[in-house]
C-alpha cells in the first residue's frame, strides 16, 4: 500500500512542474497544441520502450476496449492538455491549478447525470466548496486574482478533462490491462489526436531547432508526462480513486509554491482563502467517495 502511495504523491509533485516546462516550450515556440504533441509522443515513445523490455504482450488490446483508450486518450489526456496549456498562459500557476482540481465536484455532477447517483449533502456542501474557491482565486471575492472567462473556461476544462481520466482509466485497468498498457495507448492517440488537429511540421521543427530545444522538449515529456502517468496509473492498482485523488492534489500545492520562488507569482489572503476552499471540497468529496467503496 506504501508503495503506491508514494507513486501517487509523486506523481502529483511532478504534475506540479507542468507550468515550468508549458512556458518553456512557449518560449522556443511550441504552441499549446504542440505541447501535447511533443510531451505525448515523447512519453508515448518511452512508454512502448519500457513495455518492449517488460512485456511485449502489453501492446495487445481487444478491438471492444478501444473505447477506454479513446476516452483516457483524446477525451481526457488530450483535451485537458489543451485547457491546461491555455489557462496556465492565462493565468499564475497557482490559480489554474487550483481549477484544474474542481475535477471531482465535475464527476459528482456527470456521475449525477449519467449514473443516476444521489446527491447527499455532503457531496453539495462539497461543490459549494469548490464554487466559492473558484470565485476567490478568480478574483470575484474581490482583492484576488482577476481573470477573463475565456481564461476562466479553459480552467474549468481542464477540471473536466482531468476528471474523465480517472473514469476511463479505471475502466481498462479493470478489464485486465497493465498501467503500461493505459498509458501506452492513452499517450499515442492524444498525440495523434494532437497531430491531426494542429499539425505535425511546427512542433517537430521548433524540437529539432537545436539540441537546447530538443533535450528541453524531452525533458518536458519525462517530468510532465511519462513519469507521473507511470506512478499516478501505478497508484491507481492499488489505492481506491478516491484517495489517489487526495494524494495527488499535493500538485496545486507544488503548482503555487513554484509560482512564489520561480516567477515570484504574489498570492493573496483571498486567493489563499480560495486555495484552501478548493482543496477542502476536493477532500471532502473524495472522503466521501472512499466510505460508499467499503
């Protein structure tokens, strides 16, 4: 059980950097979509590596699962990556952190929605949390941070696109696959997907301008992608997706503690306040959601 805590947690810290490298790359002239080109395809490439030299039979997938891949894929890893990307050049670090963890009062609401879940009032004082968070760090508390609903939107996105990572996840690991296999396939077609929309020709060319460039786009796709989606999948093996959710929210953390030391980013005692809302609710909802397991 240690073991797959501690994976949580690191992958977590290491999700926390993402705002670091995001804006590095911006800076060699690697757009939000070609961030998840490069960090995917990278990671994708080190992820097949790993299964070639552990197990080969890993690569193989039933054609009725693709649809868990799809999903962990392009609806999660790919359209979460965008959100995030956009938001964090939006915004501090700490702030699109922080509404990229209103992810659980979004899988309240879809499982609500789809699942037919009943609402208790500790899953509504919960969302509430999280919506008065949302409403400091934002700076509609007055005295935060103030942001465009289109910075706003992309935060809110990347809440839900985290959240279905998770869900489809679970689903593929329960069928049978390894972590290596999820994150395989997960990586390769949100790359694709990447690819497709936005092009291939940009992002490769800024990577392969120059060495500098090019160990920097692989060092985004370890920190950022390969390694925390190793341990974060790892985790989730053997921890319930309630509490792996806990365990990672050390990433806002992380998130906000860079923004002060590197960029010197300030933080209010609202958005302070919004912080502490926002990781409450998360908290709160994912206790919840551990008790219904047992």
């Amino acid at each position: 059980m240690k073991k797959h805590v501690f994976a949580v947690l690191g992958a977590g810290t290491l999700w926390g950097t993402m705002g670091l490298f995001s804006r590095g790359l911006s800076g060699i002239g690697i757009d939000a979509g070609g961030m998840i080109l490069v960090r995917c395809a990278l990671a994708a490439l080190f992820f097949a590596v790993t299964m070639l030299l552990t197990d080969p039979r890993g690569f193989r997938v039933r054609p009725g699962d693709l649809w868990c891949f799809f999903g962990s894929g392009v609806c999660s890893l790919l359209f979460f990556s965008y959100c995030y990307f956009n938001a964090i050049s939006m915004m501090s670090l700490s702030t699109a952190a922080i509404l990229l963890y209103t992810a659980p009062s979004v899988v309240m609401l879809l499982s609500l929605l789809l699942f037919h879940e009943r609402i208790t009032g500790r899953k509504i004082v919960a969302l509430l949390l999280a919506f008065a968070g949302c409403c400091l760090v934002s700076g509609l508390g007055g005295g935060g941070e103030r942001l465009t609903l289109r910075g706003l939107l992309f935060g809110l996105g990347s809440g839900v696109g985290y959240a279905l990572y998770s869900i489809f996840a679970r689903f593929a690991l329960d069928r049978g696959y390894g972590s290596n296999t999820v994150n395989f396939y997960s990586c390769l077609l949100a790359a694709i997907g990447a690819g497709a929309i936005w092009g291939f020709s940009g992002p490769a060319a800024a990577m392969f301008a120059s060495w500098g460039n090019f160990g920097l786009c692989a060092l985004a796709g370890i920190v950022t992608c390969y390694l925390p989606y190793l341990l974060y999948t790892f985790g989730l093996t053997g921890l319930e997706t309630g509490k792996a959710s806990i365990l990672a929210s050390v990433e806002p953390m992380v998130a906000t503690l860079l923004g002060i030391f590197v960029y010197r980013e300030p933080i209010s005692v609202t958005s302070a306040a919004g912080v502490l809302c926002v990781l409450a609710a998360v908290t709160l909802l994912n206790l919840r959601q551990r008790s219904t397991a047992r």
